[in-house]
C-alpha cells in the first residue's frame, strides 16, 4: 500500500505519435486480442475456470507462435512482453472474479437444497410439522446455551445470532437423521426462529422462486463475462448488428444478448504498453531545460514530460537516480530507485483529426512513496537484501548449481553488493504515534464515513467527527456528486425502459472526495497522536447496511411488515451509493505514505453511527490481545 501511480502528458512530434499509434492499435492490440480468444478457446480453459487460475507460461508459448504471424510481426520486444503481461493481468482479475461468482453459486444453491416448505420437510422427515417445531425448540436452546457460554468462538463482532446460524449450517450438514436436518432447514429458512404465523405458500413459493433467479443471473454473469478484447475497427458491433436484422432470436435471452453487444460502447482506444522494468525508461533534459523520456523498444522516439507541480519532483527524482547510477558506473541497484514501473496509454479527447491527433498521449508511473526519504529507503534496502540473501541461501544448499542456476546466483551475489550503496536522499522524522490512541471509522448508507478518536487506556472518546466536518469547505463536492448519481441513475432508468444505450459515463469527482476524506483521516489521526487507524472489513457491510435500513424501516412503520419493505426500498433509491471499497484502499494507501499503522477488524452493529465507530476501535484493540496470546 506504500505504492501509488502519477501521471503526465506526454508531447511528441506527430509522426512519433502516428508511429506509436499504428503499433498499439494496427498490431499490439489486435495480438492482445488474439491472445485472449486463443486462452478462451484452448482445451483446458474449463478446467482453469474451475481453478481458478491459468499457467503462468500459457500466454508465453501463445505469444511465441503468434508474434511472426503478418498482422503482428515487426513489434520491437518490449511490445511483446508488454501484450503477455496484459493479458495475464486480465484473466488474472477475470478468473478471481469467477472464482467469486462460482462461491456465491455454490452458496445459493446450497441454499436452495434447504429452503423447502413446511409440507416438503413433512414429506421428508415422515413428520408432522408439531414435531418437526418441538425438535427445533430442543436444538435452539442448545445452540444458545452454547454461544452463551462461548461468544469468543466466533471472533470479535460477531453477534449471537449470528453465531447460532453459523451453527445451525453445521448441524444441517452434519445431520444424519432426517428430523434433525429437517428442524434445522426449518429454524433457518426462518431466519434462527420459530415463526409466529403459519406458513404462507403463495409467499414462500415467491421466496424460493427469487432465489432462483438469483442463481440464473449469477450463471448468466458468469457466462456473458468472458474477456473479449477491443474492437478498435467496429467490426464485432457490425456483425451484431447485421446478425440481429437478419436472423430471429431463439428466445427473450438471446434478444436481450444482442440487444447488449448493439447497445455496449465499443473500446475505441488501444491497450496500453506495459513497461514494469524501471530501467526500460531513460530520463534526461533537453536543451530548453524540460524533462524527456525515452523507452526501451522506441529509443529513436523522445517524449517531453508536462506533468502537474505536485508531481514533477517525482519525475525530477527518476532522472537523479538514474544519473547517480551512472555516475557511480552502475554501483548503485535499480531496485532501489523510485520509479517501480509504468505504461503508456491514449486518453480519449474530444478533438477532430486522425486518432494520433485527436486523443492524448499519457504516462503513469508507479512510485514507492518510501523512497523518497532516506529512512524508508533504508527499510525497502533492507527488505529486498533479506529476500536476496534468502534466495542466495536457497541456492546454496542445493550444492551442485545448473549453468543457468549458477548465473542467477551471480547476478543475486551483484545485486546483494549494490544494494549496500543507497541512494542519497533526504532525512524524514518517522513519524510515531501513541499505541493506545486509534483513529477509527465506521460505514453506513445515511452517513456513509464517521470517525472516532479512541483512547484504550482511559477507555473514553476524545473526538468524534462526522463525513462533513471530515470534508469542510469541500462537502459541497460530496452533494454534487450524489446529485449527479441520482441524475445518472435517473437516465439509465429512462434508457433501459426505452432499450437505449444505458453505459453513461461517470467523472472522477467520487475518487477526488475519497482523497480529500483519506488525507482528513490521516490529518486527523496525526492531530491526536493517533498510533493507528481502524477500518473494517468490508466482508460484512452488506449486513451492516440491511440493519441499518431495517431498523429504520421498522421505526417508519411499526408493526406493518409490508410497510417496513416498502419503506426500505424507497429508502435504498434515495440514498447515496458510495464505493466503500475504494474509499477504505484510499485511506490506507494515505496512512502507509505517512508511515501510520492500519488495523482490519469486523465492524461491529449498533444503532449509533459513532459508538460503532468506537466499537471498531475497541475490536481492533482486543484484536490485538488476541494474537499477542
């Protein structure tokens, strides 16, 4: 989390720009796209699938037997290694994303095996309901004599009942007799309870079918989520469309599949070239005094640096080390340098002419915010000799060594020396924070960030802030972008009803208010001496959330379970949809670069948006006992 990416423009001649654009669009792209249909279609895609991962060096022997095929062949190298690194970047994402989506099928059809009705579990278990109620009583009150006496067994935050329906999983699945397993499916298709009211079948038939279509539209993600590349000419959108005009849909569900392909915004810019050896970069100045750059594979191209003031010491520090090296005639490690890896990539403008013409040049840049200072070079130092050594270590104890093996044991041994002379950078005071005070946050949808300063020693708040007082002056950003969400949600809607293209753009103003809220926490944390900052998981929120609308609900309409699901679907439609995800990596990617300590614990409930926030601390706090023990 110590890393983060800076960008610039990069400004060429037109024919630098028409050269490197026929190179990513005319061929790295179209072999990017080869490459992927080629993983698609291999023999053992499925059995990957089910894995849930690719080998490592599938893409490798695909690019090699594509790269002297007409369309890609006369790439410099670099493009090559480039193309195999974005695709392995995308079938890794994509085949995390399976793996999620197959678990949460697995877990809806789970469900589904015992979500029956009161008649099928009669028939099941050659019961009577009464007796299936009386053995349910029976194992409720074991259950909750024995999270009474252990609590702890769950983890921090976790409730009672939650605990019990944890348990009441496993001895549904664990059950051998048929009355046991039906008593259990029985208490948690009601929710750990005996149900006050006698079973309404148009209402569980309802209940039951729901649940199936959720687990068609997980399949169908699954299924329609295949990685397809970009279609820079148009020529897919084409044969979608002349397949629509002229051919009758076999059902509603192939309808609605072209329907998408016509109404998808087609990928107009190219994939980007991938750099991720800090050395492939070459920095200098020209002779107007500005930053240029050059790239391994396009050494005869050179590209002027425009960048922000807030990031070109950054880039001026790309060219010092670079130079400090030379000087010292290669004493100094690149593993030390600031610059971790970068990529060019077009941006798409609004301007008229050819492609080269009309969209923008950019570079972005990894950064490890340590290297900046003397100190955390000393740790990254310290960090990559200890990995370096161990490796050496490895290799020793193997005895006899390959050529190749003892060729790599050189190159470890050079890097082990070079790395013992670091960078001259400048000296920062660390900074060091109390233990016993942490800064710690709690999620909701009414107040989607609260903040509470802790102090475990007094066991008292010092400070409580909410999202606005975070935010200040800024928080008019905040309503302008929950007015453009519901703008945009409101169009989408009008889109969808009318069958036209629903895929409107979004600014990046939520990402500017996540940063404004993840330096104010920071700041905040640093004002009180704050040893760490608390955030919670985000593998709970959904039910954090659903408590939160509920207990709302039920304070709209009291007794009325109708009117408690028509308020809370009125209330989820008009509340701010936040990416609580992204705002979380902001915030711990800011703490990291001020050196504070970031602890993940489960965010407990409770009715107050604050003293959840104090419990996140308190949990983080206990946490801590638990793994010194």
């Amino acid at each position: 989390m110590s890393q983060k990416t800076i960008q610039c423009r990069l400004i060429a001649p037109p024919a630098t720009r028409q050269y490197l654009w026929m190179l990513a669009a005319e061929k790295n792209t179209p072999l990017i796209n080869a490459l992927i249909q080629a993983v698609v279609t291999h023999d053992d895609f499925e059995a990957w699938r089910l894995k849930g991962r690719h080998p490592a060096d599938v893409v490798t022997k695909l690019c090699k037997s594509l790269k002297d095929e007409a369309p890609f062949s006369g790439q410099p190298a670099r493009f090559y290694v480039s193309a195999e690194k974005a695709v392995n970047y995308i079938f890794k994402s994509w085949f995390t994303l399976q793996s999620r989506l197959q678990r949460q099928i697995t877990g809806k059809q789970m469900w589904l095996t015992i979500l029956k009705s009161d008649d099928e579990l009669t028939e099941m278990c050659g019961q009577d309901l009464e007796a299936i109620q009386k053995k349910a009583v029976q194992i409720l009150a074991q259950l909750e004599k024995a999270v009474e006496t252990d609590k702890a067994e769950g983890g921090p935050g976790k409730s009672a009942k939650d605990l019990i329906r944890v348990q009441l999983f496993k001895k549904h699945d664990g059950a051998k007799q048929p009355l046991i397993r039906c008593a259990t499916a029985y208490l948690l298709k009601n929710g750990g309870k005996l149900p006050e009211k006698p079973e309404d079948p148009d209402k569980f038939a309802q209940r039951r079918r729901k649940a199936e279509i959720q687990v068609q539209r997980l399949q169908d993600q699954i299924e329609a989520r295949i990685p397809k590349g970009r279609d820079l000419t148009g020529q897919a959108w084409l044969s979608a469309l002349l397949t629509a005009t002229t051919t009758v849909p076999k059902d509603n569900r192939e309808h609605k599949q072209w329907q998408d392909k016509l109404l998808a915004q087609p990928r107009t810019i190219p994939f980007p070239i991938l750099f991720e050896t800090n050395e492939d970069l070459v920095w200098s100045r020209n002779q107007a005094g500005r930053l240029c750059v050059r790239f391994n594979g396009l050494s005869e191209h050179t590209f002027q640096i425009y960048c922000d003031q807030r990031q070109l010491p950054w880039f001026q520090r790309f060219l010092e080390d670079q130079n400090t090296k030379r000087a010292s005639k290669n004493q100094h490690s690149s593993a030390l340098f600031a610059l971790r890896s970068a990529r060019i990539s077009w941006q798409e403008a609004e301007r008229k002419g050819h492609p080269w013409d009309a969209h923008y040049l950019t570079l972005s840049c990894t950064v490890d915010t340590r290297l900046w200072s003397a100190e955390g070079t000393e740790d990254v130092r310290q960090e990559k000799a200890a990995e370096t050594a161990k490796v050496l270590a490895r290799l020793s104890e193997k005895g006899r060594l390959s050529d190749t093996q003892q060729s790599y044991a050189k190159r470890l041994t050079s890097t082990l020396e070079r790395l013992n002379s670091p960078f001259d950078r400048p000296s920062y005071p660390r900074y060091q924070g109390n233990p016993h005070i942490i800064v710690s946050l709690s999620l909701g949808w009414d107040n989607p960030l609260t903040l509470a300063v802790w102090n475990a020693k007094t066991q008292e708040v010092l400070a409580y802030r909410s999202l606005r007082q975070l935010l200040g002056k800024d928080y008019a950003l905040f309503l302008r972008q929950r007015r453009e969400q519901g703008k945009r949600s409101h169009d989408r809607h009008k889109a969808q009803r009318q069958g036209k293209n629903n895929q409107f753009g979004t600014s990046n103003l939520g990402e500017h208010v996540d940063r404004l809220l993840a330096k104010a926490v920071v700041v905040t944390a640093q004002q009180y001496g704050a040893g760490s900052i608390a955030i919670p998981k985000l593998d709970n929120i959904r039910e954090i959330l659903q408590a939160e609308i509920q207990a709302k609900a039920e304070q709209k309409a009291p007794g009325s379970i109708e009117g408690q699901k028509r308020y809370a679907k009125q209330y989820k439609s008009s509340i701010h949809k936040w990416s609580y995800g992204r705002l979380l990596d902001q915030i711990a990617s800011k703490a990291a670069q001020n050196g504070m300590a970031i602890e993940t614990v489960k965010q407990p409930w409770q009715p107050n948006v604050g003293e959840m926030a104090k419990a996140v601390a308190i949990a983080a706090y206990e946490s801590r006992k638990v793994v010194v023990h």
